[in-house]
C-alpha cells in the first residue's frame, strides 16, 4: 500500500479490485457526479473517507464493505 496499510490511495483500491488505475479513477468520478446529482446508486464506489493533499484516500473497511456489496471485479488477463 502506498499511504498506509489502513489508507487507500486510487492505485491501492485499484490493486484491491484487480483493475487498471484508470477504472478506479472511473468508478470513483461516476460515483461523484453521481452525489452531485443526487442519483447515487447502491454499488457506487464511497466517497473519501479523506484527502491528502488534493488526493481522495479511503480506510480499508471502507473498501471491504463497498466490495461485499458491489462485488469484486475479476482482473483480466494481461496480454504479455
């Protein structure tokens, strides 16, 4: 993990999930515009639990909770 063990930047929940960085940048701006318009939906990724510096991070739990009711996404294969 990059910030902490209990701390999760985009590219830690994106190791979590099994996907690319820019997925997890992905879920994480949907989820967003999704609050802003108030139309969050179940399996949107959480909020920030906090920021550092102008960087979203969020607690493991916080993760672990949002993958037990989202699911986890299966990584694919990385073509060599």
């Amino acid at each position: 993990m990059t910030v902490t063990d209990n701390v999760l930047s985009i590219k830690d929940v994106a190791v979590v999930l099994g996907v690319t960085e820019k997925s997890a940048r992905l879920y994480h701006e949907v989820a967003q515009r999704h609050r802003r318009e108030d139309t969050v939906k179940a399996k949107d990724m959480p909020a920030p639990d906090r920021r550092i510096g102008r960087s979203p991070v969020w607690y493991k739990g916080t993760i672990e909770a949002w993958i037990a009711v989202r699911g986890k996404t299966p990584a694919k294969a990385v073509a060599a």
